[in-house]
C-alpha cells in the first residue's frame, strides 16, 4: 500500500471536522487538536436558583467563530454552576478569558453575552418579584430567554413569555403554596427553534426548551420545578429549601472548513 502525499495527509487532518463539549461546572482545559488552526466556540452561563419572591434567571449564550488558535494549544475554559437557594448566582461560562468570551450567570435577572471576540448570542430571561414565581429561560443564538411568570400568591399573576432566536421559554408561576416552574434551557447543537412560554396555574409549568434544550420542571406541591438543561432558571416557593434550583451552563467547542455558529454545519459529526 502507498503512503498518501505529505500535502495532501497535513490537507487531510486540516480539514477534518470535530466538536468537544464542556458540561460539568468548573475549570478545564482544551487541547487543539493536531493541525486545528481555527475553532468556533459556544457558551451558556449558569441558570439563576429560586430564591423566594424571585424564580432565578437564565443564563446567558454568546458565541464566538473563527478563533485562531494554534496546534497542541491548550486553552483555559469555564463551565458555571447553576444557583441554588443557597447561592442564587448562576456561575459565568467562559472561553480562553473572561473578557475574551463569556457567557454571563443569571441572579434574579438573565445573564448576560459579552466579550472582544464575540460574534453573537442572547441574555438570559429575567424573573417576576412574586412568590412562587417561575424562572427565566436561557438566552438564544440571536435572541433573548423568556421572562418567567409571577405565581398568584402576592398581587396579579402574570404570564411567562416565549423565548426568542432560538432560546429557552420562561417558567410559569404558581398559586399560594405550590412551586413555581422552572425556565427552558438552550441546546448546543446551533440556533433552532425558540421555547415556548409555561403556563401560570396551581401548579407552574416549566418553560420549553430553545434549540433542542431541555424543558423547564413543573412546579408541584412540595417544591419549585428546577431550570432545564443547559442554563434554564430555578423557580421560586416557600419554605426556604424548596426552590427550584438553576441548571448548570455549558461550552461547545467546533471545527472544520464551513463550520459557524449560529446554524451553519453546528450539529455533531
């Protein structure tokens, strides 16, 4: 058998496709692989928790292409935890640096999509300030997470909103003494279709979620319905240790010729 021209082998490994995603909150490391010279990177902050009037926020999306880098490089990257009632703040989700690439965790209200190398992405959806409010939606590829409902408990209910640009839809609120929902989280895949708003009722239900992310929990009787993967926020309720808590973010790193966020050649190969 004959051995492949050199210009043609080093054409081959440049040119071939990949993707590696981050998704356990905390720092790593990303090594380019050999003969990678530009990669396309997408991150999702950490969803907010519930903390009693508040439902948490959604965590931000921003993402970044044609990011020159350099063969066997190692690259510091992010993945922030999602709040809880504890620790409401959702963790940022980062590339390279903090300033280079972030997507931003949600507290009350959504992270935001921020950085030098930033080529697009959205904010997260906020929450209502009522008890047994829902949580917002993760933020999209070209537009912003749903709002989540406020439950009935304290004033006028009111409705969640659909997320926009491919994100996550907000949580719906809940009557007195029943959870509030938790909000739509984002996929990773590229920009799809936008989540759908929950509904306010007794019982809260969860925010769709935006480009193939994970629907939002249901609100229930003993607790908040927790935000969907990837950076969904937590609903909120009463007692303390029953809200919903926010999903952890997430950061998808591709490459390969023709390969670009938000929707061009993003899906796994």
């Amino acid at each position: 058998m004959g051995f492949l021209p050199l210009a043609l082998l080093a054409s081959t490994v440049v040119n071939k496709s990949g993707q590696q995603a981050f998704t356990s909150a905390g720092s790593h490391t990303f090594t380019v692989p050999f003969g990678v010279t530009s990669v396309s990177v997408v991150c999702v902050g950490g969803g907010g928790g519930g903390v009693s009037p508040y439902g948490g926020g959604g965590g931000g999306l921003a993402y970044a292409n044609n990011i020159a880098v350099t063969s066997q490089q190692t690259i510091d990257l992010n993945v922030g935890a999602g709040g809880t009632h504890a620790s409401r703040d959702g963790g940022s989700s980062w590339f390279n640096t903090i300033s280079f690439l972030q997507a931003g965790g949600a507290s009350t209200s959504g992270g935001d999509s921020t950085g030098t190398a930033r080529n697009g992405g959205g904010d997260g959806g906020s929450s209502s300030g009522s008890s047994n409010a829902g949580g917002g939606g993760a933020g999209g590829y070209s537009g912003d997470g749903g709002t989540g409902g406020a439950g009935g408990a304290a004033g006028s209910p009111s409705a969640p909103t659909a997320g926009s640009g491919g994100a996550g839809g907000g949580g719906g609120g809940s009557g007195e003494f029943w959870g509030g929902a938790g909000g739509g989280g984002v996929g990773l895949l590229g920009e799809g279709t936008s989540g759908s708003a929950g509904v306010t009722q007794l019982a809260g239900s969860g925010g769709g979620g935006g480009s193939s992310g994970d629907d939002g929990g249901n609100g229930s009787a003993s607790r908040a319905g927790n935000g969907g993967q990837f950076g969904g926020g937590g609903g909120a309720r009463t007692p303390e240790w029953s809200q919903g808590n926010g999903s952890s973010g997430a950061v998808r790193i591709i490459w390969g010729r023709g390969r670009a966020f938000p929707s061009t050649n993003t899906g796994d190969v």
